[in-house]
C-alpha cells in the first residue's frame, strides 16, 4: 500500500516534475524518491496517473479544437452583423463607429475570414496595399 507522500511524489512526477522536486514537496530525500520509482507498485500507478492525464490532455485538446471549428464557423455571421451595424445609418455615429473598430481590431482573422468568403459583401471595394495584400474598404 503507497503512503500519501508516495501519492504525492506520484502527483509530482506524473506532471512532469523531476525526481528533487518530488522529494521537496513529499520532504524526503532524493535518493528515497529514485527508489520509489524501482518499487512495482509505486511505478506501477505512477504509469496509471500519467496515462490518465494524457487521456485527459487528448480530451480537453479535442475540446478546444472543436470549440474554436464552432466560433469559426459563426465568424463570417458576425462580421457580417458588425458590417451591418456599421452602415445602418439610423443608429448612432458612435456605435457605427465601434463596429468598425471591433471589425478592424482583428485585420489578419479579418482577411482570413474574407480570403474564405465566396463574395464580398455589394457596397465593398476591393484594393490592394503597398506590399500586395487585399484591403476591404466599406463604402
């Protein structure tokens, strides 16, 4: 049966910790720990934790990844609600004015977003800069 400190030695090194920082936190000896680490048992579930957190890591990668596919998906509907934000003429110069800049915040995902787009919305222009890179300008 592993005592806490072997638990806690285990935590340590299944994180990545080195064998002198387990025996800090678990305050033994070094030498204590790299025998731990020889003893069946105490390798045994050290395996079994860090097989743990890699599953865990491979879920909450899988996790981000899908969630940044579903707001890229929703991208071009929110850029498309700020441009129009942005020309509605009945609305306030001063919100107008703050969706262009939360649009033009960001110009890189913007022009990723629009290098993807099938068409540009009818009243946008299309230019290009100095160095040859497409500018959308609102009309």
């Amino acid at each position: 049966m592993l005592t806490d400190k072997q638990h806690r030695a285990i935590q340590v090194l299944a994180r990545g910790g080195s064998q002198r920082e387990a025996s800090r936190v678990c305050g033994v000896s070094h030498p204590i720990i790299a025998k731990w680490l020889k003893d069946e048992e105490f390798s045994q579930r050290l395996d079994e934790v860090q097989q743990g957190l890699d599953e865990a890591h491979i879920e909450v990668t899988a996790t981000y990844k899908d969630a940044m596919l579903e707001a890229s998906r929703h991208s071009f509907e929110c850029i498309e609600i700020l441009m129009g934000i942005a020309r509605n003429e009945a609305l306030r110069p001063r919100d107008r004015i703050r969706a262009i800049e939360v649009i033009l915040s960001k110009p890189e995902r913007l022009s990723d977003l629009l290098a993807g787009y099938k068409r540009l919305p009818e009243d946008a222009a299309q230019f290009l800069d100095a160095d040859g890179n497409s500018l959308v300008v609102l009309c």
